[in-house]
C-alpha cells in the first residue's frame, strides 16, 4: 500500500527529497522548488505513449509506458537507494499524482525502501495550491516598493535591508534578470519559467515573518516572465519610497553590479551595448566600445545614466507624483536607516 502525503504537509518539512518522475520537458516547464528530476519516461516516449494513449486505447498506451520503464528500473532503484540513506523521506511525484508516481512508489517499496511517499494530486496540486496563494494571501502583505534612476543602488539597498532582518522580496533574483537592455549580465543562471518564477515568489512570502516586505520598482514583465496581476496591483497600492544619490555614488553602484569580475562580462557588455545603435547611433555606439577597450569604465557609465537611462526611466519616476517618503543620501547605509524608520514609523501609526 502507497502512502500519500498532500502538499501542505510537505511545505513543512524538513530533511526531505522531492522526485519529480516526470518526462524532462515537464519537469524544465514548471516543478516543485529542490526537486530533482528522476524521469520514468523521456520526452519522445512520453510523446509516443501519449499519441497512442489519444488515438489508440488506453490499455496499449500503458503497455508500451510499462515496457520504456521496465528498462530503467534498476538505475531508478540504485539512485533511490542512495538517496534514502540521505534524507528521512522521499517523496514522489507526478503530473496527477497518478500511475508513473504511484507505480515507482510500489516498486522501491517492494525493493525494501521503505521512507516513501507519493505526493497527493502531484505537481498539478501543487501549482494550484501555489495559485490560490498568491491569488488570495497576497494581500496579508504589506508592501515597500523602493524607487530611484539607474544606479542608486536599490538592489544593494534590498539586500542591506535583508541582512537587517527585514522582509524582503528580490523579483531580479527570481527572474534572473535585472530588467533592462544590460539585465542579463548579472545573472548566469538559466530564466526561469513563468510556474516556476510564480513559485519563486510563493516560497519566498510563505516563510516571511514581517509581513511589510521590501520589493524594488519594477515593471510588471522581467526578462521573460511577468508578475501576476493581482500581485503587481497590490504592490502598486501600497507604499513607495524614492531614493536618489550623487552621480559619484550612482557609478560606484554600477560599477560593482556590472565591472567587477569584468574579465566575464566586457564582451556581455559590448553586446548589450551593440543594442543601442538604434537608440543612440553608430558614431556614440563606436566610442562607447572603444571606451571600455581603454577601461574608461566610469566615462561609459555616467554617458549611458545621462543619454540612455535617465531619458528612458525618468517617465517611471514621475508618475507617482507624491511618494510616500523621499531620501537623498551620501551613506546607504544611512539611507536604509531611513527607509527602516518610515516603515516603522508607519506601521506603528497603523496600529494606533
């Protein structure tokens, strides 16, 4: 007999492995966070079972399934060997929670593993699950959108916040992309999916203890996914705080973002660069380049601030024509001392 676990219960757990037994398409699409992908049918025969499953019958289709997994069953139960003497539970899962979870369940267990579990409705119950969530418990959430041009430094200020204890939510983080022409230099990773950015955000607020949560000023799409509706009004709604700084300040910022470790991005920075021609014209695009070939890093930054980002975002800016609070600073470490006190300042206002 399979045992079953639903996902509110494995959302608490500790010491556990996710296996993901679905084909590797399914699985790249959209998983469950950490789970690993253990596939009991790959893509073209997940393609072949399901065209006979649709044009065929049902039973021919889980005649060849059976025979493409019977072929991986030993590598299947040596991994899992391995990894039950590592967690304290495995859990299974599947599309629907069905037969390929269910039946790699029974066999490890007839194989004497005996810390299985299959995960009740699968990742389709999870996804829903994850939905419901930010579709409904969006809103116990108080949200701090940090805005400000290019350069002064909201993504050091959210992570100065973080290491403050604060609440945090890093959208450039879990969409691997910094939302502009340069914004994928700083992340290396592969972009997520949209189920799997929903999920980013999800497991991201769930574990949050303070419910204020910081977020920088984004756009509703980043790189190749967007935030949800419900999400990007609420976080709308809220608070709002401008910062702004020096220009000395602004390509500091810049330069530990983009310059450091430059060896890896000077030809990704010459790329993204290559992009503004149209924008800024052969001659500008030239000199830019020849620029950075002379590691005249700070003259390309303060040209780009001034003829290519403040001109482009300057409309984000101005179209909250009264923030909610406003900071200038020379120290960030200062400014998130503001930032800190507003939001305290504010809440305990609420509660009054």
């Amino acid at each position: 007999m399979v045992k079953t676990i639903n996902i509110k219960d494995v959302l608490e757990m500790k010491d556990i492995l996710l296996i993901d037994v679905r084909s590797p398409i399914e699985y790249e699409d959209g998983t469950i966070p950490n789970a690993i992908n253990i596939p009991i049918l790959d893509n073209e025969e997940r393609a072949i079972v399901g065209t006979i499953y649709k044009k065929e019958c049902t039973e021919k289709a889980m005649s060849m399934g059976v025979e493409y997994a019977s072929k991986k069953l030993v590598s299947i139960y040596e991994n899992i060997k391995d990894y039950s003497k590592k967690y304290e539970k495995i859990i299974f899962f599947c599309y629907r929670g069905g037969m390929r979870s269910k039946s790699v369940c029974s066999f490890v267990q007839m194989m004497g593993i005996k810390n299985v579990l299959q995960l009740t409705g699968g990742y389709k119950n999870y996804r829903n699950y994850v939905v419901n969530f930010l579709e409904k418990k969006i809103y116990d959430y108080n949200f701090i959108m940090i805005h400000g041009l290019t350069g002064v430094g909201k993504t050091h200020i959210l992570e100065e916040l973080h290491e403050r204890g604060k609440s945090v939510l890093d959208l450039e983080k879990l969409a691997n992309n910094s939302g502009s022409v340069f914004g994928n230099i700083m992340y290396n990773e592969k972009l997520p999916t949209q189920k799997n950015f929903d999920a980013g955000i999800f497991h991201t607020l769930r574990v949050l203890n303070d419910k204020n949560v910081y977020v920088e000023s984004e756009s509703k799409r980043i790189g190749n996914v967007i935030i949800l509706n419900n999400i990007f009004e609420k976080i709308i709604s809220d608070k709002h705080i401008l910062v702004g700084t020096n220009m000395e300040n602004r390509i500091a910022n810049i330069k530990k973002d983009y310059i450091n470790g430059i060896e890896d991005n000077e030809q990704k920075l010459k790329n993204a660069i290559e992009h503004l021609r149209k924008r800024l014209g052969n001659n500008k695009v030239n000199m830019l380049i020849e620029k950075l070939d002379e590691k005249e890093y700070d003259y390309v930054i303060e040209y780009l601030i001034k003829n290519y980002y403040d001109p482009l975002y300057k409309y984000s800016i101005d179209k909250f024509r009264e923030y909610d609070c406003e900071i200038n600073y020379l120290s960030m470490d200062k400014a998130v001392d503001e930032i800190i006190k507003f939001v305290e300042d504010v809440t305990s206002e609420g509660r009054n």
